[in-house]
C-alpha cells in the first residue's frame, strides 16, 4: 500500500543552518494499518509527513502509493489521494465558506478540478454525514466555518479528508490543540471512521497512551529515523513504562517528557 524506500532529506546542505531532517527512512503500510507515531520534537515526524505529501522532494529514495511511483510527483497530484489533518484546527478548511460549500469542495474533489456540485440532493447527503458527528451541525449548514469552534472544526475537516476515502490518511497531531473532552470525541470519531472505511493511516501523536490505545502499529522516531517498529502481537498488554523502555533500548536516550504525555490525558 505505502512503501517507503531509504528516504533522506537535508534542508540547507553546506552551510550553518544545514539540517538533517530524515535519515535513510524505509517503511511499509499495508492496506488497513492504523500505525501511531511517538517521538520528541524535532526528530522528523512531520516532515516524514511533508516528503509522503510533496512539500519537498527527497534527497534520496523513492515513495510508492498503491504501487504507484510518486517519488516526482508534484503535491496537487499526491492530493487525490492522501488526506491530511493539522494540529491547527484552522488549517484544512475555507473560514469565510459555509460547512455546505466546504463539505461540497470536499466531495466534489475527485469528480474534476473545477467541477462544484451543490443540490438538493447533495444537501441531504451532507446532513446526513454531519448527523453521525453528534454536534449538531447538521443544522448548521448555512454557517460560515470561521464561527465554529476549534473541536468542531477538526471534525469537520476529518469528515471533509474521509468523504471520498482516500488511500493514505495522515493525522499530525490532529488533536494536540483541543479540550481533553473534545480530543477524546474526535478521536473515538477518527478511529470509528478508520474502521468502517477501512483506511490506511498514519497518526502522530505526543501522548503515549493514546499510541498504546489505538492503531495495529507503534512507530518511534529519533533523529530524523525509525528506531522502533512495535507490530500488533508485541504492542498487547505494553504499558506507557513499558513502551519508554523500548525506547530507551533502541534510541539510546529518554524521551522528551516536556512534550510526551505520561497519562492518559489528551
């Protein structure tokens, strides 16, 4: 599904400012992994994200989609098919379109470039979506994005990125920015949404329970590198102690407890 062959990226090769972001990263997804992503800040996390989306090209390496070569491919064209959600819940929407317009931009995506559908028909759809949110937004169709609050908004944009399934979902830090009880909400939604679409995803996330919680897969970045790659049989019955000692074991230093949630806190 996702293959990831020795990619590297080094932003500012040769002088002071030279940065190695990811080094010599391999990874494979296969179709329906749910694979959570741990690690302090800096090591590379988002910008894995950034090569998989076409923010850059890679250094080195190559990146395969449903078999497909999209090493070179530019990021509008990778969009199709990879939906992704930010830690900034204004980020993935139009705050000055109504939750109808967005919702039909949305939808609309894979019909044509330029094609806007919205009807009646559509309209039903929509609320009918909105319903399975359980926040009332269903009734708020006509409502400009920029008026809704922040949780609201994060849900809103993963319906938007799941409403023509695409075949990778990134989730970076999707819910680092809300309420514990609004991230607890969007994420009991996102896993529901995984299940019933059977999605491929990749998720970063600061709190260690969470990783524990959800997803087949547990991934441990350091250093611009995966330095662990804890499969479903070995993830059961680890605890947040336990997932630190393996971290410690295979990256050779503690994680960043400033940024690294102990608990179950969101």
């Amino acid at each position: 599904m996702l293959k990831i062959s020795h990619i590297s990226k080094t932003f500012n090769p040769g002088t002071v400012n030279e940065k190695k972001a990811i080094t010599d990263i391999s990874l494979e997804l296969k179709k329906g992994d749910f694979a959570t992503i741990i690690g302090s800040n800096g090591v590379g996390k988002s910008t894995l994200f950034n090569a998989i989306c076409g923010d850059f090209l890679t250094d080195a390496g190559s990146i395969e989609l449903d078999c497909r070569d999209i090493t070179f491919m530019p990021q509008h064209a990778r969009a199709r098919s990879i939906g992704r959600l930010y830690q900034d819940p204004m980020r993935g929407t139009a705050p000055g379109m109504t939750i109808e317009e967005n919702l039909a931009l949305a939808y609309t995506i894979k019909a044509s470039p330029s094609f806007f559908a919205l009807n009646k028909k559509d309209s039903a759809y929509f609320r009918e979506v909105l319903s399975t949110l359980g926040m009332g937004l269903e009734d708020r169709m006509k409502t400009k994005i920029g008026l809704l609050s922040g949780g609201q908004r994060q849900a809103l944009t993963l319906l938007m990125a799941t409403m023509n399934p695409p075949k990778l979902l990134l989730l970076d830090e999707h819910t680092a920015a809300l309420d514990p009880g609004t991230a607890e909400k969007v994420l009991n939604l996102t896993k529901r949404i995984l299940e019933e679409h059977h999605l491929t995803c990749l998720m970063i996330t600061h709190n260690m329970q969470s990783a524990l919680d959800l997803g087949n897969r547990i991934l441990m970045m350091d250093s611009g590198d995966i330095v662990l790659d804890i499969h479903e049989e070995e993830k059961k019955g680890l605890t947040v102690e336990g997932l630190l000692e393996k971290f410690k074991t295979g990256a050779g230093k503690m994680l960043d407890n400033d940024r690294i949630l102990l608990s179950g806190e969101k």
